[in-house]
C-alpha cells in the first residue's frame, strides 16, 4: 500500500495526494495526445483523399482515351502508398476509399476530426451509420444533429452508433421495413478454416434474431459457470479440472446447439441437473408488448425466443392486429425466411410454440424493444418507431409480431411533445420500481457501458447506500453491471443521481462524468412531484 493510504469502509483505497496529481498529470497528457493523433488522423484522411482523387484523374483520362475500364491507376497509387507504409495494398485501397467518403461528404466531421474535438472511430461511426443518405442536403441535416447529440451528452462511438443510426433511420425516406426486406437477402452463414486446427464461424442474421441467439448463449454460458463454482466447492473433481474461461464455455454451447439442436454436452456435467424454474415467464419469449394511449411507448420486458402470446384486455387491439397481419403474411408460420415473398420477413420465426425443454435448453435468449403506441396501433404497418436496445431500429411487422408473443407488457407513458417518461406499468406486475428502472435505464449506467439490462448480468445499486440511510425509491436506484456495481463499492468512485435519473460519477481524481438515460425517450419526472410509485 503507497504510503498514506487508507482503506475506507467499503470505499476501496483512498489516493494519495502525489498519486492523484500523478493520474491528473497522465489524464491531461492523454487527453493532449488524443487532440493531436486525432488531427494527425485529419491529415492522413486529407491525404489519401488527395492522392484517391488523384488515381480517379488518371483512370478518367485513361478510359477517355480508349484504355481499360478497370481502375489501374487507382491500385497503381494504393500499391506504391502500401510499399512506402508498409501495410497491405488493399487495406490501402479501402482507406483511400473511406477517406474520399469522409472528407468529400461530410466536412463538418472532417473538421471537427481535424480539431480534435472528434476521434476517428467516432467519425468512421457517423460515416458509416449515413451510408444510405444520398441527398446532401438531408445528409449535412444528419451530420449536424449527430454531432449536436454527441456534444450534448458524450459517449463512446459504440453508443453514438445507436443514436446514429435512429438519425439515420429519421431522415431517410425508405422506411426500415423496406430496407429490412432488402436486407434480408444476405442472410448467410460461413465458416473460415484458421490457424492451429481452429476456425471461425460468422452468420449475418436479422438483428433481433441475433441478439436473442448471443443472449442465450449467454445465460447458459453463465449458468454453467455457476454450476461449476458450486460443485467446485463440494469437492467434485470434474468441476476442479475445468479450467475453462467464459468465451470457451460459450464456444462449447454453440457448437452444442449447433450439432445437436440442445445444450447436450453441458446439461448434467458435474452431475448437476440445471433447474430452470427460475426461468419464469418474465424471462421466456422473445420480445415485447402491447398498449393503449395516444402518449404511450411500450417497452419489452425480459422475454424470450419462441413463447405463446399474451392474455389480457391491456392493448388488445394491438395485440390482435399483430396477429391478423402475421397471418395474412405469407409464410408467417414456417420459420425464418422460409418464403422470399413473406411480409413478416424474418419474423417469422416468432411464431415458434412453447418449448418442452428442460435444463439449460430451456433457457430462452431475451431482447428489449421499445414501440411507439402510433406505431403498433397502426393497421397499415407504415408507421416506424421500432428500437431493439443496443442494436437500432427494427421493422414494425417484426415488433408487432414479437409483441403479440410477449408474456409481459410494460408500458412507459411519455409526454408527448417532450418524450418525458410519465409512468410505467405492467399487465402482470412483479415490483413497481423495477419496471421503472428497467424502463429508465435499458443498460448499465457507469458512463460508457453498454451492457444491457439482463438477467446474470445486472444489479440494482442505491446510489445513496441503503446501509447509511440511502431511501429505496427510483431516485436513489438505479442498475449497473456487476463489474461497474463492485468498483462502486470497493474504489473511490462515487456517484450522484440528479431529476430525470441522470448520474453523476465522481472518479477517485475528481473528475465529473455525467450519464444520461438512453435517448430512446428523454425521462424527465417533475421535479415538483415524487416519483410514481
């Protein structure tokens, strides 16, 4: 321990003085050469704009004199920058390429990047989420308001690809439905034989399909684990000689999954028979909701892939319209993709029955989606809106159709000129205060997290610490992943939640972070009224 240092109760280590002018100094020289790699950046981007321009001259000038069509000068130039750098001549043709994109049609990123107010990763995020934007005039809409979030609140370029991509999706004139029923063409499933006997496999699928699949995994993976740890404790040999790392057990349930259609090669290892009662209906089914209320959005409670619908009178015309349209789809109950044609697209899947799995298999993978009210009240499918947390829009025929199997109905009333959030509540209610969290927060809330709102995977902390006084009311909660729940007990990091649940992290150097909620709505409870529960 550095000298001067104590341990406080549950605070973990207090710094030093010279340590915290140490991490200050390292802070502000970071900092500094950020600015500056980001302006070197700038200039590299400039320069092989430049030099792309240069090759399209000479492939114009090539082509106009009756030569080849192909784009020699453009490789000629990549190749000779590749030798001069050292780096592979098509890495150098795409960045030539990225760059043109970046400098020609966004200048305002450009600039900012050149400033070093904007990293690159950051910049190449806004690039890429605007790539269907053609009109320059709705793009330079985009850039401007993208930038206004980002400033506004700053996050990691991870976050502001889902704020991005919203952007995107509000200014394009081809619906995310449509896009989606194009899209669906790629899907696909590939495998790439790699080095020492290992390879990969990568499959492009519909995003609600693949977060629900990646979630599952998931929950198995991390019930293996404690399984493991318990009959590690009793002694059991098998436990003790698994040295296998999360990723690894991951690994080992997919190919499960994939050659035998169950977690079969994990089910009863360690003669454990995993029992998934606490897989309540909460937990099962995938997707969402239903509602009523010209100022609702609704938000999808922890439920799971392939589970029968809903019962209750709470949004039944929604709910029912789901249905009718899920039926009129051609298609619409034989599973993913199984008609080109389908409207539902791959919606379909939703449509599976109730699994008599046991054990791990009947774990259910769990996606959060958000629905405007217009949106699923809405006959004709052409009202968008729909948002799968941590992932973007998804049609509106998907949601509906996810809606309609939903087990649990949360319905987060907003105003609707100002999308404050109102109040929350549930057809089937388990705590008040977790449906408003779970509607507030959608994911960690340590600034920069993106961990999403899961079972195994998230805790519910008292800002203020429920042991010294701290109330239990949605003021003073709010949810972290364990690995952000445990630095704020056991370090000096300290957090403070203000109106609207916006958190104010104070790190051990004191500096002030500030985490908003997710901007799939802005919560804002009144400052004059307590909250509503």
């Amino acid at each position: 321990m550095s000298d001067g240092a104590v341990w406080g109760e549950g605070d973990g280590p207090c710094p030093t003085a010279a340590e915290c002018a140490a991490v200050e100094s390292a802070i502000e020289a970071i900092r500094a050469a950020d600015r500056v790699i980001a302006h070197a950046q700038a200039a590299r981007q400039m320069a092989l704009a430049s030099a792309s321009q240069v090759a399209w001259a000479q492939h114009e000038r090539q082509v106009a004199a009756g030569g080849s069509s192909r784009a020699w000068a453009h490789r000629a130039i990549a190749e000779e920058i590749a030798a001069a750098t050292h780096t592979p001549g098509r890495s150098v043709e795409r960045q030539m390429n990225d760059a043109t994109v970046l400098v020609s049609r966004f200048p305002v990123v450009r600039d900012r990047l050149a400033a070093g107010t904007v990293s690159l990763p950051h910049a190449r995020t806004i690039v890429l989420c605007a790539d269907r934007i053609d009109d320059p005039a709705v793009r330079a809409t985009y850039e401007v308001r993208v930038l206004e979030r980002l400033d506004r609140v700053p996050m990691t370029a991870a976050a502001l690809a889902e704020v991005a991509r919203k952007v995107a999706q509000e200014l394009d004139p081809v619906s995310i439905s449509d896009r989606h029923k194009a899209a669906r063409r790629r899907r696909r499933v590939g495998f790439r034989p790699g080095e020492d006997a290992m390879g990969a496999f990568d499959a492009e699928v519909a995003n609600v399909l693949g977060v629900g699949m990646m979630d599952r995994i998931d929950q198995m993976a991390k019930s293996v684990i404690a399984a493991r740890a318990a009959a590690r404790r009793a002694g059991d040999p098998v436990a003790l000689a698994d040295d296998r790392s999360l990723d690894e057990i991951r690994a080992d349930i997919f190919t499960d999954l994939t050659l035998t259609g169950t977690p079969t090669g994990h089910d009863h290892l360690y003669g454990a028979t995993f029992n998934c009662a606490d897989a309540k209906a909460g937990d099962v089914g995938l997707g969402a909701t239903g509602t009523s209320g010209a100022d609702a959005d609704v938000k999808a409670g922890d439920v799971g892939l392939g589970v029968m619908g809903v019962d209750g009178d709470a949004g039944a015309s929604a709910d029912a319209g789901a249905r009718a349209d899920a039926r009129r789809s051609p298609g619409a109950t034989a599973g993913s993709g199984s008609d080109a044609a389908s409207t539902a697209g791959s919606g379909a899947a939703f449509r599976s029955r109730k699994s008599p799995a046991v054990g791990l298999g009947a774990i259910r993978g769990s996606v959060h989606i958000t629905i405007p009210a217009t949106a699923l009240a809405d006959p004709t499918n052409r009202t968008e809106g729909a948002t799968l947390a941590g992932a973007g829009p998804i049609p509106i025929i998907d949601a509906k159709q996810i809606a309609a199997d939903a087990t649990i109905w949360n319905r987060a009333f907003t105003d609707a000129n100002t999308g404050v959030l109102l109040t929350v509540d549930q057809r089937f209610p388990t705590t008040a205060q977790r449906r408003f969290l779970k509607a507030r927060d959608e994911r960690c809330r340590f600034p920069g997290c993106r961990q999403a709102i899961r079972k195994h995977y998230v805790d519910i902390d008292h800002t203020h610490p429920h042991s010294r006084g701290g109330p239990t009311n949605v003021a003073n909660l709010e949810y972290l992943c364990e690995t952000h729940h445990m630095l704020e007990q056991m370090t000096q990091w300290a957090v403070k939640q203000g109106p609207g649940g916006v958190l104010e992290w104070t790190s051990p150097n004191g500096h002030v972070y500030t985490d908003t909620p997710p901007p799939v709505a802005r919560f804002t409870p009144p400052d004059d009224e307590p909250p509503p529960f």
